[in-house]
C-alpha cells in the first residue's frame, strides 16, 4: 500500500471526521475535506509537470500546508525533502543541491526568519530549482487554481503506477553528531513505522494528537502525521513552532488525548509557572522520543499530565525512525528506566562494536536493527550507506545500548559522546541522572573534554534552578562523593543558562565539548 492508497483508505472509513486542525490560522478539514485538498495540491503539482520520482522541497514552520503537500507529493510519487526551518543559506543551499530539489515550497518569513530573502540569496547556486511556491501568498492559490485544470483521471494514472518501495521522502538526520545525512526511505518505510507506532499506543479515530514537534522531523511527519492519518486520528498543530503554552492550551481547548514531544519540549511544559491551570484531562497518551528523559520529568509526566499510556521510542532517522517502544500496560519502572522493546516486524540485536559479536544481555554494545523500516540508503551517498548497514541488512546506529533480560533495552549514549577517562568507559547519561537528584539542578549534561594525563575528563554543564546559588566544581563533589566512583565526579563544573541545541531539541554535545574547551580556558 502506497501513502495515498492509505490516507484514501482512511478517508472511506471517516469521512466526517476531523483529520487536521491548525490552530494558528483557525482552518479545520474534515478527512473528506482533507483529501479533496490534498488532490487538488497535487493536480496543481501535476500541472507544474512534477514527475514521479522528482524531489520536491519543504522549507516552513509547521502549518496546516506542510501536511496538504507530504500527502500531495506523497500521493503523486515525488520525493519530499524535508528541509529544518532552522538552516540557513550555506545549509539550505546543501540541502537542495545534495537532493536536487526542483521545485520548493517555502514560507515567506516566521518570526526573525526571512525565507524569502534567504531562497532569493542562494536561488542562484541551485542549479535544479526551477520553482519556489510560497505559503500564504497567492503562489498557493495559483497552484491550486492550476490543479482544477487537471483532470482527476490523471492523477488516478499517477498514483496507479507508484509501487509502495519507491523512494518517497529525503529527510536530512538532525546534525546532532556532525553534518545531516540524507535518509531516503520509501512509502513502505515510513506508512508502516507511522502505522505501528500508533497501534502501539492504541490509537483509533476517537484520538486527537497534539503535535507540537517539528514536522520537518520524522518525529513529526511519520509518527504524528502518518500515525494519525493511518488510524483515521486528527493531527492538531497547536502553533508554528514550540511554544510550551500554546501546546498546553491547544490541548485543553482541542481535547487532545495524546501529546508528542521531546523531553526538553515536556520540561518547558512542566515548568511553566501556570502550569497547574490547564485542563489537562482529556490527555491519554503520547510519545517522548528523541533524547534520554530524566526519570523524575517522566513521572511528573505520568502523574501531573495525565498521561498515563505515554510511551518512549527510541529511534533514528534512517530506521523511519521507531525501532524500540514501551507498551501500554507497561509499568513506570520500563517506561522510565528503559525505551521499551523491539517494535512488531522488526529485530534488533547488541553487538561489541569491535568484534561485531552480540554481547550478552546486560552487556552494553552497539545496536544493530533489521526489517522493514531500514531506510533505502543515504541519497547519493552509496559509500557513507555502506558504513551503516551491513551485508546482511542490519543498520548500524551508533547508539550503546543494553538489552535487559526481560528484552527492554536501555540506551546509554552514543558511542561517539562515550569518555574514556585513564582507560575507564563512562557514560555522560549516568552522571547525569546522578546529578539531577540534586535539588538545585534544573538540568545538567555531562561531556568529556581533552585532558593530558587521563585522555578525558569530565566536565557538567548545570543550569540551576531559580534563586539556587550556583554550584562550584568542590561541591558537586561534595554532592557524589560516596556516591559515584571517584573516575565518574566531574572535575570540572560550569554554569550555563541553556544548551546548544539542535531545532528537534536535541542538546548538540559535539558543541558544548568545543565550548567547554574554550570556556575552561
Ligand atoms: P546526526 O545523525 O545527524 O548526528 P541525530 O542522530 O541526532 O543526528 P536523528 O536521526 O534525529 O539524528 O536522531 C537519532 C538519534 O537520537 C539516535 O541515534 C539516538 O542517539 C537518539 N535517540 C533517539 N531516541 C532516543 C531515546 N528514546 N533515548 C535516547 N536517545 C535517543
Ligand atoms: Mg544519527
């Protein structure tokens, strides 16, 4: 089944229900409306000479066209590529270039962001892009205006000759670790993660997703967008970007049942000061993904939001991207301390990274997965997709990880943000939930830094809580000292006010190892 096959699935058996909500424009579309709209994006894009297999960029905040265009290009086979409305020229220029983007639909501006000026700026370099079509000018009219010219059989004839393992999306990985890859993955790649992911929280067309993440991110577009439309769910984008309280009230007045996010989006929710004045009741489930959760946010999550079907993914982008879940009757303990176990369809396996042998149960090693949801390769780059998955078909992630003997898998970090202090292997992840036992610490990351004579040491990045007196490298010793082993206490402490981040919300550690560096002197 193809991404358009599905949603015209879905549409036959709900049509009245309500499929999208964007709550900054006020716009509501049934799935009978949804699917009308979609068809008429597409014959526009048709009618634009868009060929299957073409890519077509997306460059904007999350609004209710994103979505009309990944089902519209999705529904005529061209490839969407998902540009971060967080690049800018030299990264957007890349992005188009490395995919061959032919036609980009864009914002004009959001907030300090001036789309327009930027594609004026590098249009130039990009020798493949023949149109830019913005949202919210009459580029959009135009281009629907245009479908109504173009004969529904036409696009029958398209969507007859798509076949479900087509390449169906580009999406650029978060540039956590390094530059962004492109994964290409298919209809049958991303529909099915979607598809799973939200039968495994339950979902029916009685949900409502509040979907505040980025749609750009597979987190987005697959286990929100997919997720819902493959349950006939509705999809409400509570505001362009995040903001903790337009999330929160577009939960209490859409009477979202589930809530998505990653744990940095969850904290800024908990913390706001009138917090405990959102109806937040309606509120079943959701998903926090992206990042390891602090087990005291998670709890606070369970118990304050409502939420007490929340699951935990783990994931990457060239797996579509879920590979492990929590279960709904999961009890607190799994669903804080670990990211669930292997998805249905799916294997997943803990291998030594030297000897590629699997390791015992808890035994951390690198973990590999394998089936459906293995992206097609990196665009273009058939070396940098040779490097990841093997042979045999398993996708290298990078990622240390432990499987427990009952199968739920806890990930201890990435093997890249792994210190190796005087031949010692320590994982930031344990420092760092040592350290958010202490009261005055709101949120602490853990790097390694150079160090002449034990290769590495440690160094915590710390934002106090309000009116808390700053901690200094002796106390936070003071702090562990009988606690953790002597090699694990940071040496070094600093005081930050926040992290550098990636736009998924992801703390950017490559970063904060250079600036620690430079901050340390
Ligand atoms: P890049 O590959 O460009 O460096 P990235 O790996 O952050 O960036 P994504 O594909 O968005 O790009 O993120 C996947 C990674 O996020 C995983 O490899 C893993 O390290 C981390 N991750 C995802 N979910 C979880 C989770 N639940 N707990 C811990 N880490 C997670
Ligand atoms: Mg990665």
């Amino acid at each position: 089944e193809t991404i358009g096959e599905n949603l015209e699935r879905t549409v036959a058996r709900f049509p009245d229900r309500e499929a999208l909500v964007d709550r900054a424009s006020g716009r509501r579309w049934t799935y009978a409306q949804f699917d009308e709209d979609v068809n008429r994006v597409a014959r526009g894009l048709l009618a634009l000479g868009v060929e299957k297999g073409d890519r077509v960029g997306i460059w904007s905040p999350n609004c209710a066209e994103w979505v009309l265009i990944q089902y519209a290009t999705a529904k005529i086979g061209a490839i969407l590529v998902n540009v971060n409305p967080a690049y800018r020229t030299h990264e957007l220029a890349y992005a188009l270039n490395q995919s061959g983007v032919r036609l980009l639909v864009s914002a004009t501006r959001f907030k300090t962001s001036d789309y327009r000026a930027m594609v004026d700026q590098v249009r130039g370099d990009c020798s493949a892009l023949e149109t830019v079509i913005y949202i919210g000018t009459s580029d959009w009219d135009d281009l629907v205006a245009r479908g109504e010219s173009v004969p529904v059989d036409r696009l029958r004839e398209r969507m007859a000759r798509l076949s479900f393992d087509d390449p169906i999306n580009i999406q650029y990985t978060s540039g956590t670790t390094g530059f962004p890859k492109g994964a290409t993955l298919s209809h049958h790649n991303i529909l099915n993660n979607g598809f799973f992911v939200t039968e495994l929280l339950g979902a029916t067309e009685q949900d409502r997703f509040c979907l505040p993440v980025p749609f750009y991110h597979c987190f987005g577009m697959v286990m929100g967008n997919l997720g819902a439309t493959s349950h006939g769910a509705c999809i409400v984008i509570p505001a362009p970007a995040f903001d903790p309280k337009l999330t929160l009230q577009a939960v209490q007045e859409e009477r979202c049942t589930a809530l998505y996010g990653v744990p940095t989006m969850f904290i800024a929710e908990l913390t706001l000061p009138e917090f405990s004045s959102y109806d937040l009741s309606s509120l079943r489930t959701g998903i926090l993904a992206g990042s390891p959760c602090p087990i005291e946010v998670m709890k606070r999550v369970v118990n304050e939001m409502n939420m007490h079907e929340v699951a935990i993914c783990y994931g990457m982008t060239e797996t579509s991207p879920v590979s492990t879940q929590t279960r709904l009757d999961d009890d607190l303990e799994r669903r804080t301390a670990t990211v669930g176990r292997v998805h249905p369809h799916l294997e997943v396996k803990i291998v030594d990274p030297g000897t590629g042998l699997v390791v015992p149960r808890g035994t951390p090693g690198e973990l590999c997965t394998r089936g459906y949801s293995v992206m097609l390769g990196y665009w273009n780059e058939p070396d940098k997709t040779r490097e990841v998955i093997d042979e045999a078909g398993w996708m290298h992630t990078g990622d240390l990880a432990v499987m427990r003997e009952d199968g739920y898998v806890n990930i201890v970090g990435r093997i890249k943000d792994m210190v190796i202090r005087g031949g010692e292997n320590i994982y930031p992840r344990e420092i760092e939930e040592f350290l958010y036992t202490h009261p005055d610490i709101a949120e602490v990351q853990v790097v390694g830094v150079p160090d002449e004579k034990y290769g590495e040491e440690l160094c915590a990045w710390i934002r106090m809580k309000e009116g808390a007196e700053p901690l200094t490298a002796e106390k936070v010793r003071e702090f562990a000292t009988g606690k953790l082993a002597h090699y694990k206490i940071p040496k070094y402490v600093l005081i930050v006010d926040e992290f550098p981040m990636t736009v998924t919300g992801k703390i950017r550690k490559v970063e904060m190892r250079e600036k620690s560096v430079e901050m340390l002197g």
